[in-house]
C-alpha cells in the first residue's frame, strides 16, 4: 500500500479529526533523542571533533529551542551544517572549515525527496557520480547509527501526565492519526511499548512523508473547515 492510500483510505467515524505529533507532545523525548542519540553521532560522522562544543550548541538550538524544533532531521542537519555551524563564534576564531556536503543539501532541500532512510537510499542508488554516492552514504551511517542508539538508549519514557486520559477522551469524538517526523519503526515501538499504540488509526512516520502531507491526504475533501486540530509542540506543528 503508497503512503497516499495508506492515509487516503482511513475511515470517517466522527466529525473531527486530530492529528498528534508524538516526541516532545506524547513522550517527553525530545531532550534525550537529540542529546545523546543525535548530537554525539553528528560530531563523529561528520567530522565535527574539533569545535565539538560549537556543534552541540547549534544541534541544541536548532532542534530543541528554534524554528526548525521537531523538523525531520535532515532538513535541520543541513542547516547546521549549511547556515548555523560555519557563523558560529568558535568556528570562526579557530578558523575550522565545517564540512561542505552539496549532494545531500541538494537532496535534503529537493522537495520531491523522500527525506528517510528508504529515501536517502533511492538517492544512493540513483547518484550519478562516485562523490555524490559516498556522501550520502556517509549520511545514511549517521541516520542508521542514530536509529540504532534511539532504540538502544530511548526507552522506560512513560507518556505526559494525563495522556492515555486525554487518547481516550479524543476518541470518543474524533478520529486520530500520529503525526510525525520520527521513522516509524521508533513510533510504532514507543506507542506499544506504553499499551497506547491501539488509539489512533494509523502511526503516521517520516516514510509516510512530512506532516503536513499526512494531514492534508488524511482529511482532505472529509472534515468541514475548522473540524481539523494538528497537536504539537513546534512551530512547525503550528503552521
């Protein structure tokens, strides 16, 4: 079954519908993931060892305390390696050349990529030249590695206070979908892992697409303006 038809095809039940986005909103993740899953593996595979200190502020900026919280982690990757690390102050006065990665900016900004692992490797099979294809293999190491230390390390994460109650309480008038920008594997293990994972239709992951395409084909042509509510913790859900 496409991403279109897996979301296109969900049931009517209720008048409303809501969509939940699932790290930082139902789980309390979002620190942990990217401290000590995300930001460690950025500093090793990209070679970012010596302004480590300079590489950690910006990955902490970018996906914890700015604009770009919550964005599908290639999106925010390159832009700390395209826009935040190369102005920062340390960088500068140490005059450290941050890594130039053209093939996966172009990738990673091309909005008919499919930014997940299942995408970067369509990219890797499809690369016309030996030095796009060993950079985004180098990207695909990072994105597995992080993968692997998610589910290593993320886990005994209960859901907010009050959670199941507010599922529950959803459910009786609206139908549900998660949201999110995490792969789905990682979803589908967290949600079952709390016995919550039977409340939305469908744990819509980055292979499904961006959020706002899991919205627009899940309600599209279904639900009455103002019938739809986007959950979040980012401005990015808000937008």
């Amino acid at each position: 079954m496409s991403a279109a038809t897996s979301l296109t095809t969900l049931p009517k039940n209720h008048e409303y519908f809501v969509g939940i986005d699932s790290d930082g909103c139902v789980f309390d993740t979002m620190g942990i993931k990217q401290r000590e899953c995300f930001c460690p593996m950025m500093i090793g595979h990209f070679k970012l060892q010596p302004v480590a200190e300079a590489a950690r502020e910006c990955k902490e900026f970018a996906d914890l305390f700015s604009k770009t919280r919550g964005a599908n982690r290639h999106k925010t990757m390159v832009r700390i390696l395209d826009e935040l690390l190369p102005g920062h102050p340390m960088v500068k006065e140490r005059q450290f050349e941050v890594p130039r990665m053209p093939h996966y900016s172009a990738w990673a900004n091309d909005p008919g990529s499919l930014l997940s692992d299942k995408g970067l490797q369509q990219a890797i099979d499809t690369a016309t030249t030996p030095e796009a294809k060993a950079e985004l293999e180098a990207v695909m190491r990072w994105s597995k590695r992080v993968n692997a230390l998610v589910e290593e390390i993320v886990f005994n994460i209960p859901p907010f206070p009050f959670l199941r109650e507010s599922l529950a309480k959803i459910q009786e008038s609206a139908d549900m979908i998660v949201c999110s920008q995490t792969p789905t594997e990682a979803l589908n293990r967290e949600w079952e892992e709390h016995g919550i994972a039977n409340y939305p239709y469908i744990i819509a992951g980055q292979e499904l697409g961006t959020k706002a395409e899991h919205l627009r084909l899940a309600t599209e042509g279904k639900y009455e303006p103002g019938h739809v509510l986007m959950m979040g913790d980012a401005p990015g859900d808000y937008k």
